[in-house]
C-alpha cells in the first residue's frame, strides 16, 4: 500500500469509528442530555435525533468505503469532504445572529458544532486530495 493510500484509509476508519461513537453516544442520555433545542453532545455540541443517524450513517459508509479499498475511502474522502464543508458553510450565517439555530429545518447547530463540520472537512478535503505516489 503507498503512503497517500494509507494515509486515506487511516482517516476514514478514524471518521468510521469517531461518527459511530458519537452516534451512540447522543442516545446516552448522560452524554447527550435534552434541552430546549434538542440535545448537548458531551455538553458541547448541539445535536439531534435526526443528526445521531446521520452521524451513524456516515460511520456506516466510512467502514464500507475502509473495506472497500483505496477508491473507495479517496471518493468518500472528497464527497464526505464537500458535503461537510458546504452544512458548515451554510450553518455560518445563522450562527453570525444568533449563535444556534436549525440547519436546513433538520439539524441543530451552535457555534462548537461548526466548528466542528469546518475541522471535519478540512482533514477530510485534506485526505482525500493527497497525492498518492506513484508504485515503483
């Protein structure tokens, strides 16, 4: 296995295993517990039922793309990449005025949680750009 191609395949099974933990636990209900607008992951995060099994989704094709090989983790970094960076993108706004809000009327959002989709997108844009070199 080339380094680009480990490196890939080391930041999916990480993304695999952190969305399927954070996924169970926001339905740990001191981990995760409920207020006004939904729920705070480990206190911090503004989270919501609809967001725990989008999370748990993710966890899910994080480990078929792992299995599935080089091709598959390099185009679930790039597509999982892009998806995180434009909900963070798009959650801004709201947070400029009021600091949470509802994302795209399904997702809860606060300030540690966009900060959290910007970082997510960054290493994943970051992985799934990197040059694989080529074999000798």
């Amino acid at each position: 296995m080339r380094g680009g191609e480990n490196m890939q395949k080391t930041i999916t099974l990480i993304f695999a295993i952190f969305f399927a933990v954070i996924g169970v636990a926001a339905f740990v209900p001191a981990l995760a517990p409920v207020n006004a607008d939904g729920q705070l992951l480990l206190y911090i995060f503004q989270v919501n039922t609809t967001q725990n099994y989008i999370h748990l989704l993710t966890a899910l094709v994080a480990f078929v793309a792992f299995f599935g090989g080089a091709y598959y983790t390099k185009n679930y970094l790039v597509v999982f990449g892009l998806v995180y960076a434009l909900v963070a993108l798009w959650g801004l706004p709201g947070l400029m005025s009021t600091y949470d809000g509802v994302l795209f009327g399904l997702i809860h959002v606060n300030l540690a949680t966009e900060l959290l989709h910007i970082a997510i997108a960054v290493v994943a844009l970051y992985g799934g750009f990197a040059k694989v070199k080529a074999s000798k």
